[in-house]
C-alpha cells in the first residue's frame, strides 16, 4: 500500500518542508515569532509535563459507573458531531490533491486506490501531531498516557475517515443520482439507528425540563435513559471508539482496542469504496485538484449591500466591494441560526417575563457585545488584510492611500457594529424582563447608549490597528484567505495581537481619562446618566487619533512598494 | 502623452531600470520588447503607479505619476499579464467598481456596449472562478477601457486567448489608438509587436538598446536584419543566433 514512490514522495516532502521552516528562521520577523511560540508552548504546556516527569504517574481511577456515564457522553458528543456531518454538509473537497500530486500521481501507472490510501495516511501524521497536542494539555488527568495517546489517535482517525466519507457519498449521490451503495446504504443506517436511540434518550430528558424546569433533574433523566440496553446498543459504535482513550492499563487497552481497529479499517475501506464510487460516477468535480494544503473558500454569490452610485467618494467604492466581500464568503445560515433563536429567546423572555432566565442570560449578552469588539476584528478581515494581495491593483486607482485606508476600514468596522448593536438591544430586551434592582431606567438607557457609542468606535480603532500592521509589517500579519502554519505564525500572531492591544490601550487612555471626568463632573449634576456625555467625549478624542492615524498610514501606504509584499 | 525622462528603478544594487527615456504620442502604438528580466514589466508598473522609480520623471498627459498620482492615474489604464481580479465580484460589478473609482458618470450607457463588444455580455453576472482565463483577461480589458483612457498599458495581453481572442484583442489596441489613446505594449510575441506598433523600443538589462519604427531599426547599422527577430537578437547581444537563424532559413 505505501509503496517505495509515496514513500520517498513522504520522506522527501517532510524533510524538505522542516529545511524550509529552518532556513527562514534566518529572517528576524520569523526567528521572533519561533522564540515567540516556542516560549509560549513550553510555558502553557510543556512545562506541566516536565515538572511532572519525576513523578509517578497519578491515577485518577474514575469508579466504574462515571466512567460508563463519561464514555456514554463521548459516544453522544461523536453521534453528534458525525450526524450533524449528514444532515448539514460542510462544502469542502474531500480528498485534496495539490496541483503537482495531480500531475503527477494521476497520470502516473498507479490505482488511484493506491492514490486515496497514500493520502490517507499521509494526513495521519497530522492527526497524530494533534492528538500529541492533546496528549499535553490533559497529561495530569489522564490515567493511562500511552492509552489515551493511542485511543484518541484511533478515535481521531476514524472520525476523519468517516466525515470525508461522508463528504465522498453525498458528492457522489449528487452527481450520478442513483442509488447509493450498500457500503453507504449501511453507514446510513448505523447513524440513523444511534440518532433513533439518541433522541430515545434525549427526548424524556427534554420533557422533563420542559415541566420542571430544572436542568439537574433534565441530565439525571437522560443519564437513567440513556444508560438503557437499547441506548447503549444503538450508540455502540461511538462509544467503542471512546472506551479506549479512557483504558487504565495495557491490559484493558488492548481488549477495548480491537474493536475500534476494526471500526477504523471499515470506514477506511468504505472511504476508499466511495472514492473510487466517486470517480467513476464523474463526480471528480467534488474531488478537485487545488494548488498547495489547504483551499481558499469560495465566494457565494449573493445580492450586494446597496447599489453603488458612480459618482461620490471612492471609500465608498471600497465599502461596497468588502461589504460584498463578506456577505460573498460567509455562511447566512450559520449566522441566521446564532441571531434567530438568539432574538426568539430575548422576545420570548421579555414577553414571558422569566426572570431567573434572563438574569442568567444577560451577563452572557454583556460578555458577548465586549467580546466582539475587542475580538471582531480579528475575524472579520474583510479589508486590507484581504486585498494586500491585490495592493497592485490598488496602487492603479486613481484614489490616495488616505482614501483607500478609509475604504477599507470602514466596511468590517460597519458589520461588526450592527451585530454590536443588535446585541446591545437584546440586551436591553433582556433588562425589560429582569428589571434591575440598583439602578433606575435613566441609568440604563444612559449605559445602552454610551455603549452604543463607544464600541463602534473601538472596533474602528481596533480595525485601524489591524490595518495599520499590515502597511507597517506586511510580512508579520496573514494576508489574503489563507493562514500562514508553524510556531512561528503562532509566535508572529501572538506578538501582533499583543501589540493590538496594547497599542489600543494606550490609544484609548487619553479618551478614558477624559469620559472618565466628564462623567465624574456630570454625575454631581445629573447623575448615573452623566456616563452618556463621558461616553461621548471618549469616543470624539478615539475618533480625532483615528483619523490622525489613517492620514499618516495613508502616506506610507503610497509609498509602500508591492513587490516587496509581494516578496513577503 | 506617455513620457518616462531617465526612469531608474533600484532593487538594492539591482539596477532593474536603467536611466530609461521615451514617449509615446497620442494615437501611436509602442511595442516594448526585451529579454527575460530586461525591465519591461518593472517599466510599466513605475508607469503605472504601482511603484515609485527611484529617480527620473514619468508624465501621463503632463501629470506627474509621483507628485500628482490621482490625476495621472485617472487617465491611464493597466492591463497586466495576469488578469488580477477579485473573486467575489462578478463582472457588471467589477465594472461598477471601476465606475465609482473613476467617476465614470455614464456608466450606465457605456457598460453594456463594452461589454458587447468584448463578448462577455452574458457572463455580466458571473463570479471569475466561472470564468475562462480568456474571459477574464476580456474582463480586465473591460476595466481598463470603461473610464476611456488615454494611456494605456498591456503587458503581455495575448496570453491565455484563443485565435479569435487574440484577433479581438489586436483589434482593441488599434481601436484605442485611433481614438487617441497613447498605448504601449510589452510582449515577447515578436510578430504581433510587427503587426501592430509603429515604433518599438527594445530594452535589455534595464537599458534601452533601440528605439524607433520597424524600418528605422532594420536601417540602422549594425542592427541590419529581415525582421524584428533579428533586429531583437542583434539588439540585444545575441548576432551569432541571429546569424545561425538567417542561415537556417537559407
């Protein structure tokens, strides 16, 4: 199966990407960011296990029936994770081949049997590397280290084989439109048989907590459930998996092991069945070639913002492009199905008056308004982060940098504070329902507003300081759709985050101060509503270095030169 | 109309751009030619505006491209080798785009012609993955013509087309010209550079060598040749594969 060409193809390929990664440790930007990552590493993990090292190794020994329960809710969570995978398909290309693998491999005397097993097991190194990753994070709790090691590599695996071949058969099932195999006829029917004992035991829980309303008595329900027979027999195959990344010893590994071998070689000969399915039913268009790991995501057509005038301001231009941008690369239905039950719930609590829910519910709304706006912005890179790659074409408009800075800042600054705001409204539906108690109505509505002031204009500044790094360091801040992988993007990424925040603190002090005794002086007058006008003056002071620091970045952005991006 | 006086472009201690001087007229069609990492592409996009030159003066229509970028760019246009577009545009909308950027006020009457003629009308709606590398190319042409330039620049604008693309494309230039437009073409397709410029001007390692309509170079001593191959081989320090050439043929 791993024939000597895959074979040397492997070797050749490993030691020529770590030369690769060593030799440009030779640029400061990359030898920063690996001391960086490695520093972090070895701090946050490595550390626990070398101190650990002399010890013997402590056995947490679950009793028999909470281990049953933890391995029948890792059975539940893989259920899931495999039947939401049927039901909701993620569009992605099964089995890549890069551009020279298809050159060469698929014009080459070799099965493409023989193809599909070398890249399977090629993309076990990179299970195995995670599951080291893992391994580090949970080396004090686990009982058995080789154990879990071996098991959620086992898990890992099979999980992956079965997700591509479920990517492979419903490619397949699309394009040829008949009958699918029996292969595939009986992996449906395992999964439909573990959600009917799933949702068995699901159901009366939810029932429960439908009447009593108390989650306790909700999980206990489940757990009596779902440790039926007819549960547990239905959820086998995923709790087979799960039995031995928690074994105590050798021992109890290898008689919870076989099983799972056997359970990983089925799907991987059914990965390779619906492979082979794939192509001989002309469904190579789901197994498309791309050029390096990993593809860039494709953009979906959808209806533009607004119709854009051909005459006015040019940052407007660029406002419609990367607003199309966004709504061209993103998932409407993940978002609708966050916002919807999100608004149904803050509606129907209001409505409903459930105090306790709401009271629970609206420090989880605060955290996630604040948390958009300091973190948004490294999600939504629908700017300059983007179009770095394209900076020729820009350097062809008849458009300053100024006016292109602007233009580019502006459109993930006016996502990201219409979610802001959204979320500051049902935060406010959420203050309807549980009412509270300290402050009056004046001094919430003074806060709403103030927020609502504020934090757009932080996502602005956050945003110009995302910006700001890639005309300042171009080679130190992912550009374009794809992200750069190693310690050392992870050290790169880590420093410009921490310069980010750092660089927003500061910027924001001088504002703080000023709000902060505006709002001092104010309250003697008019008390908690006097936050609204410090809000205010915080926000002017932001804007006035804002728009400072986009006239200065403009300038270095005319002169910026895209051969040496495009270098980087 | 197009004007580079002692353009140079410094790449460290690369002298990518030599002291580099010509101009085009409006109406006149300028092949640029040369040999692999001559400058040519170096030399349009310092026309472009997408780099600075290092010293030197270039003039789109008596604008400074350095000190007066804005208006010097809204009279050119840059089609590069590789058509760069963006993904999640279609091609009325990146039409749109170049409409607003440009301040092309009757874009709205003059979009679906351009589009006719180029023969990408029914695609007006397509992303550029759905897209032939020919069709995209046309796309790009499209950009560059809508705001009715009158500098043009084409680097290597026959790469990717068919035979009737490459005949559309040729009639394109020509028709830009006719209308005044000042244009220069950088390609290696010797016999097109023949076909359709007046003048040709040959650089090599960032120098210009030659300068002058296909007659005037053939004229010249030392550069005496059949055609613009031999004048280019000749030009360029290669006379002995000019000469085995000339032997071949007899």
């Amino acid at each position: 199966m791993f024939d000597s060409p895959f074979l040397y193809l492997s070797a050749c390929s490993i030691k020529n990407r770590v030369l690769k990664r060593v030799r440009r440790l030779r640029e400061p930007r990359y030898l920063i960011g690996a001391v960086v990552g490695v520093a972090y590493l070895y701090l946050a993990f490595f550390r626990r296990v070398r101190i650990r090292r002399g010890t013997a190794a402590r056995s947490i020994g679950f009793p028999p029936e909470v281990l049953g329960a933890i391995q029948l809710a890792g059975g539940f969570i893989l259920w899931l994770v495999v039947a939401a995978r049927w039901i909701f398909p993620i569009p992605t290309q099964p089995l890549r081949l890069s551009g020279a693998e298809r050159d060469f491999l698929l014009t080459a005397p070799v099965t493409r049997r023989r193809i599909t097993s070398y890249k399977l097991l090629r993309s076990q190194i990179a299970v195995f590397l995670s599951t080291a990753l893992m391994l580090v994070f949970a080396w004090n709790a686990v009982t058995s280290r080789w154990a879990f090691l071996l098991g959620m590599f086992l898990l890992l695996t099979t999980l992956r084989m079965h997700l591509l071949g479920v990517a492979l058969s419903r490619a397949t099932l699309r394009r040829a439109a008949g009958r699918p195999d029996p292969a595939t006829i009986a992996a449906i029917a395992v999964i439909a048989v573990a959600s009917a004992g799933a949702l068995l035991a699901l159901a009366p829980g939810v029932l429960a907590f439908a009447r009593t309303r108390d989650l306790a008595t909700a999980l206990l329900t489940v757990h009596e459930t779902a440790s039926r027979p007819v549960t547990v027999a239905a959820l086998l195959p995923f709790t087979l998996l799960v039995r031995p990344v928690f074994a105590a010893g050798p021992g109890s590994f290898l008689v919870a092991a076989w099983p799972a071998v056997v359970l990983a070689l089925v799907n991987y000969a059914w990965v390779v069945r619906c492979e082979e399915r794939a192509e001989t039913s002309e469904a190579t268009s789901e197994l498309q070639t791309v050029e390096g790991k990993r593809s860039p995501p494709r953009p979906v057509y959808r209806r533009a913002p607004f119709a854009l005038a051909t005459h006015g301001r040019p940052e407007w231009a660029l406002v419609w492009k990367n607003l199309i941008m966004l709504g061209r690369y993103a998932n409407a239905a993940m978002l609708l199905r966050v916002a919807i039950p999100l608004a149904v719930f803050a509606i129907a609590v209001a409505g409903g008056r459930q105090r306790q829910l709401a009271a629970a519910a609206f420090p989880f709304a605060i955290v996630i308004s604040c948390g958009l706006t300091v973190l948004g912005p490294y999600s939504f890179r629908n700017d300059l982060r983007q179009d770095l790659a394209r900076l020729a074409v820009l350097k062809t408009w008849p458009v300053s940098g100024e006016r292109l800075l602007w233009g580019e800042v502006l459109a993930p600054t006016i996502a990201l504070t219409a979610i802001v705001w959204v979320c500051i409204l049902l935060t406010a539906v959420l203050v309807l329902a549980a009412p509270p108690t300290a402050l009056g109505w004046p001094a919430w509505l003074a806060i709403a507003a103030s927020a609502a002031i504020v934090l757009p204009v932080v996502i602005l500044a956050q945003v110009v300081v995302q910006n700001a790094a890639v005309v300042l360091f171009p080679g130190w801040v992912a550009t374009g759709p794809s992200r750069p992988r190693g310690v050392e993007a992870m050290g790169q990424q880590m420093l410009m985050f921490a310069g980010s925040l750092l660089l927003l603190l500061v910027g924001i002090l001088p504002g703080a101060v000023v709000g902060a005794l505006v709002t001092f002086v104010g309250s003697y007058l008019i008390g908690w509503p006097a936050i609204f006008p410090g809000a205010a003056a915080l926000a002017a002071l932001l804007i006035a270095e804002i728009v400072l620091a986009v006239r200065l970045l403009g300038d270095v952005l005319d002169r910026t030169d895209p051969t040496a991006v495009e270098a980087g | 109309m197009i004007e580079l006086l002692a353009v140079t472009k410094l790449y460290g201690d690369l002298r990518a751009v030599d002291a580099l001087s010509f101009a085009v007229a409006r109406g006149e069609v300028v092949g640029l030619i040369g040999p692999n990492g001559a400058g040519k592409t170096t030399t349009l996009r310092c026309v472009a505006g997408i780099q600075r030159p290092s010293s030197g003066t270039i003039r789109i229509d008596g604008h400074d491209v350095v000190a007066e970028p804005i208006e010097a760019k809204r009279r050119l246009a840059f089609v590069p080798d590789e058509p760069q577009l963006f993904d999640y545009l279609t091609v009325s909308e990146h039409l749109r785009l170049v409409a607003r950027l440009y301040q092309v006020v009757d874009a709205d009457a003059a979009i679906p012609p351009l589009l006719e003629q180029l023969e990408i009308a029914d695609k007006r709606s397509a992303l550029p993955a759905e897209l032939s590398r020919g069709m995209r190319q046309k796309l790009a042409v499209a950009c560059a013509l809508l705001h009715r330039p009158v500098a043009l620049l084409f680097d290597e604008p026959l790469t990717g087309l068919d035979p009737l693309g490459i005949r559309r494309m040729k009639q394109t230039i020509l028709a830009c010209a006719r209308e005044g437009a000042a244009v220069i073409v950088s390609s290696h397709l010797l016999h097109l550079v023949e076909e359709i410029c007046g003048r040709i001007v040959i650089i090599a390692k960032g120098r210009k060598v030659a300068d002058g309509t296909l007659q005037e170079l053939a004229d010249h001593p030392g550069l005496a040749g059949a055609d613009l191959e031999e004048i280019f081989l000749r030009a360029t320090g290669h006379d002995a594969e000019a000469s085995s050439g000339q032997n071949a043929e007899k």
